[in-house]
C-alpha cells in the first residue's frame, strides 16, 4: 500500500521580505492539509560576490541586486515571530541554508529537519557540516550527477543521519517532458532510502504521478499569487491548487487501494446477482 507522503509547503523566499505575506502562507498551509512549510535563507555576503552585489537591478527594494537580495532575507526576530506563529498553528517549519552562517542561524531555533538545496548538494563541506547535526535531511538533487548523489549518500551515511533524497528538476517552471519521474524508482534501486520530490512545474498532475511511485515525502512551492514579483512565483501553487493538489492526493490515495486479485466487494455481489440472473448454472 502507498502512504501519504509528508507534504512540505516551500515558501522560500515567495514571502518578499513580508511577514504579514509569510502568515497568510503559512496559514494557507495549515488549512490545506500541508505538514510543514519552508524558508531558504542565505547571509548574501556569504553566497554573492561584491561585483554581482553591486550589479543594477530593479526591485521593490532598490536598483541593485544587494539591494534585492536584502529584501528577500528575514532577521532572527522575523524568525521569531514565525517559530510562534507556527507552534500556534501546531505545523512544523525549517528551512534550507545555503551557507554556513544561515545552517548556525536555524540552530537558534528547536527545528525537526534540514534541507540541502539542488544548488548545496555539491558542497562537501557544507554537507558535513549539516550531517554532524544529525537531523533528518531532505536533499534535492536538481542539477546533480551520480557522482555528486554518491558523495551526498555517503557523507550521511558516515555520520549516520537519516536523510532522503528528493527528485529534482531545477527549471522554473519545470516542463512535463523534463520530469522524469521513473528516475524515482532509479533512485529507490540505487541507495536504498526514503525518495522524495520537489517539484518546480505548472500544475499538481506531475506531483500526483509523483505520489504514484512511492514518493516519502512531496515539496511544492506555494504562494499568494503567481504575479506577483519574484522568480520562483510562476512555479509555485496558489491558495486554490494546494487545495486541489491535497484533495486529489487523498484521492489517489483512497483509490489505489491494496492489491487484490479476484476480490469481489460487497456491491458488486448484489450488481452480478442482477446482470447475471439470465446465466443458468451462474454460482454466485
């Protein structure tokens, strides 16, 4: 029988520097039937140069991209605010650091999991370090080769953290012919754990097709409105298709079933006694 996968609501950096947006998300989550939501949160010193730092850009928040990137990043008393607003909700949060000074920032916090986005799975060091805190962790792998997943696999296996890897395609929005989504099963074959999926496309049928393999655990973008500014918007689902993707995954679910051969229920006992009765000698 396939199980309900844990199902994160991936807020990452949707929120736009609001925290009256980041509630309202939050909260969309926790009605929708989402078990967790997630931020990603860089020190921007950390991950950009000065020359990209100083290159224009136009944003809410000013004409370059420090300036943008600024914007994007909540505080530790934004964080704060958001630890207690989900402990009211009673919905698990954590995020995705993509340095080392943000992975030490999510300690202030007694958060469950850790999560390597596509972009970190290449950093050994950085893996090590997030593997010595022996939460379990959720590792993309977009943009990955074999070899980058092997090394990943085994850095947590040393250090003996559970961890899963999700199927990750990075384009957004991802198109249906680049899912792959047998690469699942593939995944399952070769390191033998948890595989999850993190999708990035239009739409929740490919995450349902998802939930037909087995997947452990599904991530989805969400957001308030697809339009409004920021790159990973467009890719993301609104209050109305996390809604449909929930209901239809409960669906699926109800609907697969057990794998019975010649099992007859007790309706269709009562339908074949009726289409069968011009049948002489019909056992029924």
């Amino acid at each position: 029988m396939i199980k309900k996968p844990y199902l994160i609501a991936e807020i990452g950096i949707n929120h736009n520097g609001d925290l009256k947006i980041a509630k309202k998300l939050i909260k969309n989550a926790k009605d929708t039937g989402f078990d967790a939501v997630k931020f990603q949160k860089r020190d921007i010193y950390k991950v950009y140069s000065k020359e990209i730092l100083n290159t224009p850009r136009e944003s809410p928040w000013g004409k370059t991209t420090e300036a943008q990137k600024k914007g994007l990043e909540f505080d530790l008393k934004d964080y704060k605010i958001i630890d207690e607003y989900c402990k009211d909700l009673e919905i698990e949060w954590f995020g995705s650091a993509w340095d080392l000074n943000s992975l030490a920032f999510f300690d202030k916090f007694q958060i469950k999991y850790n999560k390597i986005a596509s972009a970190m799975i290449v950093d050994q060091a950085f893996l090590e370090e997030v593997a010595m805190k022996g939460k379990h962790t959720f590792i993309s792998t977009g943009m990955s080769t074999i070899q980058d997943m092997d090394k990943a696999v085994e850095i947590f296996t040393k250090h003996n953290c559970s961890f899963e890897l999700m199927h990750c395609v990075s384009t957004y929005p991802m198109k249906p012919n680049d899912a792959n989504l047998l690469t699942i099963n593939s995944l399952k074959n070769r390191y033998k754990c948890d595989i999850g999926y993190s999708g990035h496309e239009n739409g929740i049928a490919i995450s349902l097709a998802a939930v037909c393999l087995g997947i452990s655990s599904l991530e989805r973008h969400i957001t308030l409105d697809r339009t409004m500014y920021g790159s990973d918007q467009s890719a993301s689902l609104e209050l109305s298709g996390m809604r449909d993707l929930t209901q239809s995954l409960d669906k699926i679910l109800v609907s697969l079933g057990e794998e019975k051969l010649g099992f007859v229920n007790e309706e269709e006992k009562i339908i074949a006694k009726k289409l069968r009765a011009h049948l002489i000698n019909e056992k029924l």
